[in-house]
C-alpha cells in the first residue's frame, strides 16, 4: 500500500491498529517500523485511559515495515461523534440541501439565492453571540430561518454518532455509498480522539461520508444518510499531541481533498480550519460533560467547509461519487486518508463487533493482565 505519513513523521507519535494473525493490535511507527503496543494496552482506548498525556510510549515487538501492514481504523472502543455545520460554507449548503428537498437539480438556483442574501452575514458572525441573535431575528422576519441556521449560528452545536463503535474503517479501504443515493460527496475533516475526562489526546484524518439527497429530504434521515456500512474512515494514525503538536496546530492547519475517478475526472479542494466557527474544545465541551460521559473516550469529527458545487455530470446537477473513485484527505502534520468508493453493499461487511472484540482479546490472554487492565 502506497502510505503517505506525515512530513515530519520521525517527529511524530503515531498510533495505530493493524491486523495480525492473532487479531487487532495497537501500534506504533518508529522510523517506518511498525511496534506492538499489547504491552502497555490491549487496545488504543485502554492506551488513552491508563496512559497520561506526555508519557512515554513502550514500544514491543517489531512487527514489519508500515507499509506491508494491514492498517485499521486507529480508534477501537471510543465512540464516533461528529460535529455539523461548523462552518458557514457547510451551513449554507445544509441549507441549500433542505430547501432543494434533496433534489440537486434544484441546488445551484437556490445556492446563488441564499448565498447573496445571508452568505455574508454568516460568515462574519459568532454563534451564540448578542450579534448571532440578532441576525436570527432578521432571518426569521425574511422567512429564512433553518434547522441548520440554528446549529450554525445558536449557542448549541450539532453533535450526532456518526457510527458505531468499531464500524470505522481505515486508510486503503473501501468507503460506501448507499445504492440509492444520487446526490452524495465526501466530507474531508479532522478527527480529535478524546479520552474520558475530555483531554483531547491526539488527531487523525476522516471522511464523513455524507449523503445530501436523503438528508436533504428530511433531517429525521440523518442515520440513514450518515451510519451505513463503511460509510466512516478515519486515519492513517492518531497522532498524539505533545510539545511538537498542539492544538494550535490543528486550528491552523489545511486539510486537502483530491478525488479521482475511473473516468479521468478528478476534483480537488481544501478546508481551512481557521474558518472553523466554533473552536475545537467548545466542542468537545458540547459533547461531553455532566451530562454525557464516554467511558471510553470518543472520537469527534471537527466538520468541514468542503462541499463540491462544480458539475460532473450534466450541468446544474452538481457533484456525486461514482463507484471507484479514489478519495485522498490529507494535511502534511497527519498525512494522507485514501480510500476506494463502492456501494455500501459491495462494501466488505462489519462483522466484527464488541463482542468478537472481547472474545479475542480473551483469548489471547489480554484482558486478565494487571498491567493492560
């Protein structure tokens, strides 16, 4: 697998899960080779909780070049959580999509419309701030108040499971796409991994698979637009945050998108998350707290402004995957997310829960250890 891993990787600390003969593992990468973690965890939930933020990592077996591995999703039992419509660019297209009624014939007249009368006044605004009332009231006077507005500019932010536990993929999988979706694209986004008590441990890179046209019907379809057989990527690694690697790092950085099809198409495009309105620890403040806790951790999808307006097709119709297109998110402090787009039901099916989880790791004698407890 041709694995792009951040530019300054030999900097970095890098956690991951790959499969072995005996069954998940967490690693680690030192200079291109991958390392047991089982010594310190059974799996990279475990890591976070038992280990403290800076503390050294035990590398154990060496277990072959990063490249000749099997690489999972690098979360296990955390939660996936995502955020929405954090920035205004992806608040307007929600808006867009509800209007449109899912239909993306009707997208780009409506897109000018909306974007003339309130892309501004959005952009400029903080949400739940005396101005974001404000502007609430005027857009409720005008008739163009959204559900979407109100996670955009209100005081609450939008925090949904994007999937389920262990139902993420990783990087060099295949990602689906409902079969009866015509209208659906990426969502190139950045990836906190939070441990119990709320410490932001580390970032990866995702792809929230997102199906406009049936969210676009209803919002009540969220779960079956957003939670659908691989329909979640995250990777390649977390990296974790020290010294090196804040996060003042990922509130600057560039994630990058690519897209390339059978066909010759190709698209690219970037998200900036300078432009993020709602700062990373509000969300993760929103979404953990009295109450709601995660035993476990979670990991959160920050959002994204990416959303791809130019035509593939026929003209007005917008942007959709096609089966085979090779979807690339990358940022040079991360690296690079690359999957394959098939349908859902092409995709490998999840088969592997909790439960087969636990019984493996019972198996190979990983739960009863003091030391992995």
């Amino acid at each position: 697998m041709n694995l792009n891993l951040p530019v300054d990787s030999d900097a970095a600390i890098l956690v991951g899960r790959i499969m072995t003969e005996a069954g998940p593992t967490p690693v680690m990468v030192r200079e291109g080779q991958l390392f047991s973690l089982l010594d310190m965890a059974p799996t990279v939930a475990d890591l976070f909780e038992t280990i403290e933020p800076g503390a050294p990592l035990t590398a154990g077996a060496a277990l072959g070049p990063v490249e000749d591995a099997a690489l999972l999703s690098p979360i296990d039992l955390q939660c996936i959580k995502a955020s929405g419509v954090t920035f205004a660019v992806s608040a307007l297209e929600r808006v867009i999509e509800e209007r449109a009624r899912g239909d993306s014939a009707r997208a780009n007249d409506l897109r000018a419309q909306i974007q003339d009368r309130i892309g501004t006044s959005l952009r400029a605004v903080k949400p739940g701030s005396p101005e974001a009332v404000k502007l609430k009231a005027l857009l409720i006077a005008d008739g163009l108040w959204s559900q979407y507005l109100e996670v955009a500019i209100g005081p609450d932010a939008e925090i949904f499971t994007k999937s389920a536990v262990l139902s993420s993929v990783g990087t060099g999988a295949d990602v689906g796409v409902r079969a009866d979706s015509a209208w659906n694209n990426p969502e190139p986004e950045i990836v906190l991994v939070v441990d119990s008590r709320g410490r932001p441990r580390g970032a990866a890179l995702g792809n929230d698979v997102n199906l406009r046209d049936i969210e676009g019907r209803s919002a009540l379809l969220l779960g079956k637009a957003k939670d659908n057989n691989a329909s979640c990527a995250i990777g390649p690694f977390i990296r974790l945050f020290d010294d090196r690697f804040t996060l003042d790092d990922i509130r600057a950085c560039e994630v990058s998108l690519t897209i390339e099809g059978p066909d010759g198409y190709r698209l690219t495009g970037s998200s900036n998350m300078s432009l993020i309105s709602r700062d990373p620890l509000d969300l993760i403040g929103q979404a953990i707290g009295r109450d709601h806790q995660f035993p476990d951790g979670f990991a959160l999808f920050l959002g994204t402004m990416f959303a791809p307006v130019a035509d593939r097709d026929e003209p007005g119709l917008g942007f959709t995957h096609r089966t085979g297109d090779i979807v690339r998110v990358s940022t040079p402090r991360l690296g690079t997310l690359t999957n394959r787009v098939v349908p859902c039901h092409d995709a490998p099916p999840w088969t592997f829960g909790i439960r087969a989880l636990m019984q493996n790791l019972a198996a190979r004698g990983l739960l009863d250890r003091k030391d992995a407890a």
